[in-house]
C-alpha cells in the first residue's frame, strides 16, 4: 500500500497559552500546520474514506486541544496536538505539529514565533 501526506495548513484558532497571565486574560490567535503522514488500511485505489484520516474531523481534534485548556509552553501544545491526532486515527504513522504565536511577548519586533513537534519521535 502507498503511504502519503496530508497537510493542514494554517488552521486559525482564538486561545489562552502561554507564561504570562495577560496571556490568558486577554487571549490571542494561534495558527497550527499538521503534517500526517498516513497509512491507509486499503489501498487508495479502493477510494475508502474509513480507511484514512478525515481532515474535518483531524480539525476539530486540533481545534479541541487548541482551544481546550492553558499551556505553558507551545511545544506542549504541539505535542499534545499531534498524540491526539495519532491516537484518533490509527493510519497516521507520524504526526509533525507546528504552532505559530504571532503576538510573542518578545522585547522586538517579529512576524511570529513558531515550534515544530513530531510524534512518533
């Protein structure tokens, strides 16, 4: 069977993460990548949708966890994104997160910061 990659790019979510508690009284928006690299149960050829990964629902799992409960950090964020994904779909073989903050509170001016996660490491 043929393995391959689904990207959802650039998922927009409104959320509280981060260190500093203006952080989560005011919120802002936070955008995540997800590279799923899957392995169906049958062969594409078949045209199964069970036997894959459906990228509306892999959304609302990475909306749920996004907008769920206060992390810290973004790279925690990221991995738990990518176990969850991992966990609700069997055929995902590797999961590779990223989280993008555009409203770092850095002493400078940038676009965003941003952390990759893979699951399985």
């Amino acid at each position: 069977m043929t393995d391959y990659t689904i990207r959802l790019q650039n998922c927009a979510f409104f959320a509280r993460h981060g260190v500093h508690d203006a952080e989560e009284t005011l919120g802002q928006r936070f955008y995540v990548d997800a590279v799923l690299l899957v392995s169906p149960g049958q062969p594409l050829d078949e045209d199964a949708i069970d036997e894959t990964v459906d990228y509306g629902e892999a959304f609302a799992v990475i909306e749920q966890i996004v907008t769920g409960k206060r992390r810290f950090l973004i790279e925690a964020l990221a991995l738990d994104v990518a176990k969850a994904l991992c966990q609700r779909f069997p055929q995902i073989v590797r999961a590779e997160i990223t989280v993008r903050k555009p409203n770092a509170p850095v002493p400078g001016v940038l676009d965003h910061v941003e952390v990759t996660v893979a699951w399985p490491q």
